[in-house]
C-alpha cells in the first residue's frame, strides 16, 4: 500500500522504510514502541506518528491531513 501511495504521488511525496534490525538506533531515536510505525515529516521536522496498519484510504487521508 505505501509503495502505491508514493507512486501516485510521486511529485509531492517520498516514502522510506527502515529496517529496525539494521538501524537500531533510529527506533530508539524516535521513540519507536511498535511495528509497524508511520512517522510522516515536513521539511525535516516529524509531524505525526500512527503506530499499526491502516488501510489505504485511512492512510491517504492521514498523510493529506498531515502535511
């Protein structure tokens, strides 16, 4: 689903995913307490956090409500 997401908004939005395996600082960092966890950042700056799965158009209006 993330993966359709960022190609139908290829222009405006750029999704990573972090292996915590090999990154284990980064959850630690972030305060990271569940997987999966949705961090979405503007400008460098962590505007929300969802921690568990949504469905696409839950998450869509996450992301749109967000940024």
């Amino acid at each position: 689903i993330l993966e359709e997401i960022a190609n139908e908004n290829i222009d405006t939005l750029k999704i990573f995913k972090i292996n915590i395996d090999e990154n284990p600082m980064t959850p630690q960092k972030f305060g990271v307490r569940g997987i999966p966890t949705l961090m979405l950042f503007k400008d460098g700056n962590l505007v929300d956090t969802k921690v568990g799965s949504l469905p696409k158009s839950a998450l869509e209006t996450w992301i749109k409500s967000s940024l």
